[in-house]
C-alpha cells in the first residue's frame, strides 16, 4: 500500500492553513511535535548552563589556507560529566580579521580516518580543502564519541547502549532490565528504523 501522509496545510482538527500566522502558531507546532513523537524523540534539554570550548591547539593547516583549532567541548548533566573532540578549519582570510566565515559541521560516523585533523588522510565525505579553498569554514566531530555504536561496521543498523552514551547524562536512571522511553530522544527513531524489513529497490 502507497504511504498515506496527512495534508500538510492542514491542521489535526481539520482547519485549513490559510495565513503566515496560522502556519507559526498553530501548523508548525503541530508537524514539530510529530517528529518528535515519531522521529527523533524529545530532547531533555537545551544548551547546558555549564557547556565550555576549550582550544587545546590553534596551528596553520592545508598549506597555509588555514587555521585549524582543535576543540574539546564539555559539559555536565544531572548523572555525570562529557567532553569530545571537535576540529575546526577556517579561513586565513577570515581568522586574519576580514570577517566570520559560514562554517560547514560534519558529523562523522564510522571510520575516524575520515575527519583526520592532520588531513594527511582525506575522504571525499568531508572536503575540508574544497571548503576552505571557497572561503568557507568547517568543524567535525566523531559521533562515536557521543554515542558509541557496538556495531559499526556490522550489516545490520547499530545497536546503541544508551546507558553508556551522552545520554545517560540527562535520562532518568533506568534499573538493569527497564526499557528507555519510546519517545526519548535518539531511542524512538532507530527503533522505527530497527523494525523495517529490508527491501530491494526495484531494478526496471
């Protein structure tokens, strides 16, 4: 059976969206929280009152085109502390004072080697040279190293630990045999993904 989407200028009590008003305050926050419902879960909280940049190296990088800073980001949830990596490439050209440049983020899963801060090693999924030679700035980190997959490499989608990830910090604790919230944030999505059959893409 073809996939039935409800009509998207039409709110849940079956008002049609006719105004730019309509659509902020009444459809808008509707489709929101559908996709938290259903999609990415809810998340427990905003920006940490605690979060902290600390620049552990600032050095030139791709042949002069750059300043790459290295970054670790940490904070503090009701359960614990956190901190990961982030590397930062930006302009000469920007960092010497002609204005901020857009900055491109890259979220890294699986191999580590694609986000190398030495960019010794370079992988098409993240261009850092063409970005830089463009004017523009880019940051990467290692989802990993929030959220650990057991089994990246493996055929079958990750199974994630939650209780030995970033979320641990803010869930509620959880006894050793309780299931995690369905709607909790990063926990409902793969379940939805985890429960799908596969299925070939038709070839003709």
């Amino acid at each position: 059976m073809p996939l039935e989407l409800p009509p998207l200028m039409t709110s849940t009590s079956g008002t049609p969206i006719l105004t730019p008003e309509a659509w902020r305050t009444l459809r808008r926050p509707e489709l929101l929280e559908l996709f938290r419902h259903y999609v990415f879960g809810r998340n427990p909280i905003d920006r940490p009152p605690n979060l902290t940049f600390t620049v552990t190296d600032e050095s030139p990088a791709i042949d002069g085109q750059a300043l790459r800073k290295q970054i670790t980001i940490a904070f503090t949830g009701p359960h614990g502390k956190w901190s990961f990596p982030l590397v930062l490439f930006i302009p000469t050209s920007a960092s010497a004072g002609s204005g901020p440049a857009p900055v491109f983020l890259y979220l890294n899963i699986g191999d580590r080697k694609r986000i190398d801060p030495t960019r010794q090693i370079q992988s098409d999924v993240w261009p850092a040279e063409t970005l830089i030679a463009r004017g523009y700035a880019t940051a990467a980190f290692q989802v990993d190293d929030l959220s650990p997959n057991l089994n990246p490499s493996g055929d079958r989608i990750p199974q994630h630990d939650f209780r030995t990830s970033v979320h641990a910090l803010f869930d509620p604790p959880l006894a050793p045999d309780s299931p995690r919230a369905s709607d909790a944030r990063g926990h409902h999505r793969r379940l939805g993904v985890g429960r799908q059959p596969r299925r070939r893409l038709p070839t003709n």
